[in-house]
C-alpha cells in the first residue's frame, strides 16, 4: 500500500492520490472509520467498485456449524461468525441518466485523505462520464467518537463544464451480497442473507430498516436522516422495501452550482429489546445528532482529538514512515476501543471480516497495555466485556473438570468457538493474559471502583484455574502441563515458561487483591487457605533451565527436540502451518511466534540480563514469524539486548504489517494488534518503558537511524513526556502529584511541571545473532523518496 506511488509518505494524514483497483480491498481496510460500537470500511461512496463491502456493529454476529471429522466431548458445537450489517455508506450518483462508476468514463482526479487529527475521511474525484460530462464529487465521512450510535457524511457534487442532470441515491442496504465466504458450503449458507427483515419505512428524507438475525436472534435497526441544499429545481422522493430504503434527490446544475446531501445514519442492536425500543433508539440517536448538525459533528470529533493526542502522540526523527505509520496505528487502535463499551475488540477490529471477527489474547497482551497508556477508560471496556462473560468461562472450565474460570481462546460472544483444540482450549494462557491485563489497568489507574466491580472477580476465577489445573510433585515443585503457550508450533507441551510465569503473576496478584479486598473476596468463597495455596503454588513454579546450554526451556524439553530443516524448507512453504502436517511442527524445535522471548518483555523480572541475551540468541535462529503478533516482541528484546540494528528493522515489520500488506490479507481487516506492536515496539521497545510491582521504569536506546523519539502515557494516574535522543533522555511530569520512576534502576523523583535529564548509557552492540534461512527482517532504511522496509523475506 503505502510503497505504492499513490501512497504519500505524510506525518498526520493517510493520503491516496490515484485510484488503484488491485489494491481496493486493502484500500478499503486502511481508510476504515470506526469508533469500537461501528465499523465502516472504507469503500467508495457509490459502492461500487468494492473490493468487500462491510458495515459492522461491535458484537452482532451470526452462529454457524462447526465441522468436525470426529466428534469428541468438549468439543464447541457452533462458531460465531461477524456479519455485515446494513450498509448506511452508499450514496449514488447519477449525471446525465449515467451511473457514475469509476470503472467507465475518465478520472481526471481522484484523492482520498484520513486526517489522524480530525477523524474525518475526505475525498475529492473529477470524472469524465461516457458521453463527456465533468463534475467534480467531495465526500467527508466520519464515525463519531461523541455519539457512540452514529455516522455521518456529506456527500457534495458540482458539474465542471455544462448543465447536468444530478441524481443522487443515498440508501440503508440490508443483506448486501458478498465475495465467497470460502470453502465451506455450509458457511456460506449461514452468511449470504442473515438479516430476515422485521420493519422498514422511507418518509419525509428519514429513512429506517430493523431487521433480526436468523439464528443468533439478535436484532438490528438502522435509520438514516438526511439534509439537502440545492437549486430551487432539487427535488426530493423516497421509497422503502425489506431489505432497501432509499432517499432520492434530483436537481438540474449549471457550472458553479453544488448540490449537497448531509446524511446522518445511526445503529443500535439488541439480543433482547423489542422491536418498538430498537425503532425509538435510533430515532432518538439521529434526533441527538441533529441537533448538534453536521459542523457540530466535524467539531465535536476533533476535540476528541485533540485531546487523545495530547496524551498519546508519539514524535520519531530520522524515520518518516514510522512517524506516520504509529500514528496511523495508534488512531486506528484508538477507533478499535474508544467506544466499545463492554464488548471485545476483535483481532481486526472493526475494520473487516478477518478471524470471523473474533477476539483473541491479542487483545489483553497487546492492544490493552497502549490503550491503558492513552486512553484508560477504553481499556476498562474489553476487561468489563471479560468480566460479563465469565459465566461462559465458568461454564466451561466445569466442563473440562477444572475450578475456575476457562475463557476462550477466540470467540465473540464468550463461548469458545475454535473447532482445534490444541490451539484452542490447550491455550490456556489466555487467562493470566486477562489478568495481565487486569493488573496493567490498575496499576496505571489506581481505579478502585474497577477493581472491586471487576477485576477481583476475574483475578480470583483465573487464580483458581491454575491451582486446579497444576499440581506439585514429589518435590513440592508446581507444575502446568499439557498446554499452549504463544507458540502455536508446540502444542500440548509441559511447564511452558510463558504460561507458568504468567501464571505466577495471575496467582500472586489475586491473592493481594483478595487481602485489598477480604469482604467482597469471602463472598466469592476465598479464605486465608485459599490465598496460602496460590502463594505456595507461584512460589513454587516449575521453570524448565538447561544447564548445559545455558537456556531457559521453552517448555520442558523442548531443546531436545530435532531442530526444523529451515535449509530445505523453500520460501514458499510458509507459513508452515499451510504446507506441513502439525504434527511434524509440534515435534520440531520451530517456533512461529515470540513465545519464551515474549515471557523475557512481560517477566522481565523473572529472568537476569545474562539470561535474557542467551535466551534471545538460542531462540532468535528457530522464530520463523509466521504469525503478526511477533515481530514488534522481538523488536523489545532485541533492543533490551543490545541488538538495535535488528530492533530497527523488526518495528519496521510491525509498523508496516498493513501499509505494505506483509502477510497479503489486509483486505479482511487490519492487524489491530500488530499496529499496536508499532506503539509497543517504539515505547518498550526504544524507549525501554516496563511495569513490574506498581513501579515503572525507563531505560532508553535508540539505533543510529532514528535521532528522537518522544511519547506521553498515562502511568500511576499521571501524565508523563519523554524524550530520548542518542544521548540524553528527558522525563517531564505534564500533569499529577509527584512520581517517582526508575531510569536505568536509578530512582528518579517528577514534580509536576519540572524537567528531568538523565544520560543514556552508550552499550557496545553485541554480536548479530542470526535467523531461521530466509526469514530474516527486510533490512530496513528510509529517505525521502525511497520506499523500503518492513517485508519480511521469503
């Protein structure tokens, strides 16, 4: 995408200059407005041509079978998959009875702009129709952070070189067809008319339909109100069928003359209010919006802005892609949560399809610690999510035999929904990854209120999960077996580092907060014996070592394991797990994601700087990266371990993973957590900001490529800038009570409004350490004009 010419390289906008059909659909991903309850791709205003039309409303999905070759107990019995919603985008234009449709005719112009600042999406398009009639079309859109319900655009065409006849139709289109949903039949048939359709009416430029899903029973409204300035010729109809509404405008326009349609569209759904509440909640939506009108709208969303950035802005010199490529990440992680308001955030987003929209641990371990540090009320959400699910989970570790709390490794609704178990239910790290993030969240917000309605509740359920599903031995050492971590190469494996570390952290941190909190903890049944029982079984973990190498184990065992033939294995056979059976991976030391590395940047305190360089080097030659979450953990270590030229280029993976389509399925939806690895990477990364115990330190490093880097986050309830050069970094307490940090281990006292300097060390790069054959980071360098960086060789 952005290496493509129509792709300018700009601080503070994503600006498209031509239009490219073959890359449309991940067009479509990039300019995606959403604000965590709506999803809007990007697609042309007319509709078509589309790469793949969507609409989204977080949380409505429809279920689907899940096949199965055998069926075993435990097994989940339906999926849930995302579905496209009523689309509010589409306005149509006609000139001269034309349809106009880029594909035909000439376009003289076509520019599309998504301003970071402003939230809006403006286009600007000058075509030729067929039989030689020019009119220049300018389009904003935006998804209001403000009004959670509601989208708006104002849509504005003009003719350029005689009288035209306009047409334009703006609709509510239900039960859109879509390209093939894949190779299962059976889900295609769930997916190609979800929407059965209850209510729809077309009046005096207000516009409604209210369908309901066929099996999830889940129910949709969606209306639409429109304003129109135009010549005293403009005219106005409207009509109204199950599955379209549409608003028609006509006008006859001279050279100089505009016809402008301001469209505002507003969303709800339920699983359980009526079909009169659904109509009225809507209607009161577009009521709130209209009242504060279109320029009210545009105002309102760049305040919001506004003030998200000066809390969460990130400056990089020396780099122009990266400077506009975290800003792109961290607007398009902010538009993923900002107004989720206890539903998840999916592994796209709101921005496609991708994963079913399905959330996973991504959301916990990467896309939760950027928006705690930004923008904390929207990290609250998603853990409220959690916390309303944790009947489903409950439900499901009785199922399996286990106390506790078993959540999902991916789902949308709280059930488990992956069909594979040994990826799925055997990863059960993504409970500590929950309280991971549980913990992160107050340490950030000392969110009292929080704690008591949500996150002891969590902590306690996941705590009891670990002292059921280990055990100790003849020893007294705990041990987890038979489980997932992130690789997802080495399934079933003993004493996974990564989990037993979380593990302890889950175990030690539900036992502070039920001695925080002994009145609400006695109600959920824990007593001192309880607490005892975790605190022995974290202190007690079992942590696989190799004497001999020197290494952690990644699990137990595992560097006894044949290694992988990298050699032999050609560039087009990966990702592995599409071209090999998984259980020749599982028995290899091959690893497709951070794993034990990942373990080194979240428990860092369980690990000395002698073994996090030793461990990094065993482990760097066996991570092929076949999955996005990788490359921005690899890019932490590597700089904690000296290696910056590697960490360099590794932020370049992360923060590109979209703008250049590494893994070619950026038209399903963007990386939502590889984005918020281009944050990771920079600020834990380069700016060495860890959280261990309450406390948070610094220690910085920056590769000779990049000249500053300066970020602002929310830690221990302040608000605090750094900014790092090669030698110095620099710590200001923008606003809050006196804080104390750590820079390099020394502890260093902010008061609000003072500057602090200290020097960053000079550290001798240490030796390179290599890659699996092939799999090597592009070797990443940028100047003005020249477009390279971030793909991963293969």
């Amino acid at each position: 995408m952005i290496t493509h010419p129509a792709y300018a390289v700009e601080p503070w906008c994503l600006r498209e200059t031509e239009l490219n059909l073959e890359v449309l659909p991940q067009s479509e991903s990039v300019f995606a407005l959403a604000n965590g309850h709506i999803g809007w791709r990007g697609n042309l205003d007319e509709g078509e041509p589309h790469g793949l039309p969507g609409a989204y409303l977080n949380g409505v999905y429809e279920l689907r079978p899940l096949p199965y070759a055998e069926a075993g107990y435990g097994y989940p019995e339906s999926g849930q998959t995302v579905i496209d919603v009523t689309n509010g985008k589409v306005i149509r234009l006609l000139v001269d009875d034309e349809p106009f449709d880029l594909r035909y005719g000439r376009l003289v112009h076509h520019e599309r702009v998504l301003d970071f600042r402003t939230g809006l999406l403006e286009r600007t398009v000058e075509w030729t129709s067929p039989s030689g009639r020019t009119v220049r079309v300018r389009s904003t859109r935006l998804v209001s952070f403000t009004q959670r319900a509601v989208a708006a655009i104002a849509y504005e065409v003009e003719p350029l070189d005689g009288d035209a006849r306009i047409v334009l139709q703006s609709e509510l289109v239900a039960n859109e067809q879509l390209p093939s949903a894949g190779g299962d039949p059976r889900v295609a048939a769930v997916l190609e008319s979800p929407l059965v359709a209850e209510e729809h009416s077309a009046e005096e430029g207000v516009l409604r339909l209210v369908h309901r899903t066929q099996r999830s029973r889940l129910r949709i409204a969606t209306a639409a109100v429109h304003t129109v300035d135009g010549p005293e010729s403009t005219r106005t109809y409207a009509k109204s069928n199950d599955d379209l509404s549409r608003f028609t405008v006509t006008s006859v326009l001279r050279p100089g003359q505009r016809l402008r349609l301001e469209k505002t569209v507003a969303y709800g759904w339920s699983g359980a209010r009526s079909l009169p509440a659904m109509h009225d909640q809507v209607d009161a939506a577009l009521a709130g919006a209209t009242s504060t009108g279109w320029e009210g709208l545009r105002a309102e969303q760049e305040q919001f802005l506004r003030e998200f950035w000066e809390r969460a802005d990130v400056e990089v010199d020396g780099d122009a892609e990266i400077q506009q490529a975290v800003r792109f990440a961290l607007f398009h992680v902010l538009q993923a949560g900002a107004r989720a308001e206890c539903r998840a955030i999916a592994a796209k987003g709101l921005t496609g399809p991708g994963y079913d929209g399905h959330s996973f641990w991504d959301t916990e371990t990467f896309v939760l610690p950027v928006l705690t540090c930004t923008a904390p009320l929207a990290a609250a959400q998603p853990l409220r999510w959690r916390h309303a699910t944790l009947p489903a989970a409950l439900n499901r570790a009785q199922q399996l035999g286990l106390k506790g709390a078993a959540f999902p490794w991916r789902t949308l609704n709280g059930d488990e929904c992956s069909a594979y178990w040994p990826a799925g239910t055997a990863a059960f790290h993504v409970n500590a990854d929950i309280a991971d993030a549980v913990v992160r969240y107050l340490h950030a917000t000392g969110d009292v209120t929080f704690e008591r309605e949500v996150g002891l509740e969590l902590l306690i359920h996941t705590a009891r999960l670990w002292r059921s599903l280990g055990h100790h031995d003849h020893q007294g050492r705990f041990h987890i077996d038979g489980v997932t971590g992130p690789d997802e190469y080495s399934a079933i494996a003993d004493d996974n580092v990564y989990t037993n570390l979380m593990a302890q952290q889950n175990l030690r941190a539900a036992a502070d907060a039920a001695e925080r909190h002994p009145d609400l903890a006695g109600g959920f049944g824990v007593d001192d014996e309880e607490t005892a029982e975790w605190r022995d079984a974290a202190d007690r973990m079992n942590l696989p070592f190799n004497e001999v190498l020197g290494v952690h184990e990644q699990s137990n065992g595992f560097t006894g394991h044949q290694l992988w033939d990298f050699v032999g294995t050609r560039p087009d056979q990966y990702p592995l797990m599409l071209h090999f059976p998984y259980f020749d991976i599982y028995r290899k030391q091959v690893i497709k994601q951070a794993d034990l590395v990942m373990a080194m940047y979240l428990r860092g305190d369980a690990f000395t700087e002698q073994e996090k360089a030793r461990n990094f080097a065993y482990y760097e030659p066996l991570t092929v990266r076949d999955s996005s979450l990788s490359a921005c953990v690899q890019a932490v270590m590597a700089a904690e371990v000296g290696q910056l030229r590697l960490a360099y280029d590794y932020l370049g993976e992360a923060a590109m993973m979209d703008l250049s389509d590494l893994e070619s399925n950026t038209r399903d939806g963007l990386h939502i957590a590889s984005l918020a690895g281009t944050w990771i990477a920079l600020v834990a990364g380069f700016g060495g900001l860890r959280h261990f115990d309450g406390s948070v330190g610094f220690a910085p490093k920056l590769p000779e490529q990049l000249g500053r880097l300066a970020f602002t986050v929310q830690v221990l309830q302040r608000r605090l800038r750094v900014e790092i050069t090669g030698l110095t970094a620099t710590y200001e307490l923008v606003d809050g009570d006196t804080l104390d940090i750590e820079h390099y281990g020394e502890q260093v006292t902010l008061k609000q409004g003072a500057v602090v300097t200290r020097k960053v060390p000079h550290v001798p790069e240490p030796p390179a350490v290599g890659q699996p054959a092939g799999r090597q980071p592009a070797h990443r360098s940028w100047a003005p004009g020249h477009h390279e960086g971030g793909a991963a060789e293969t």
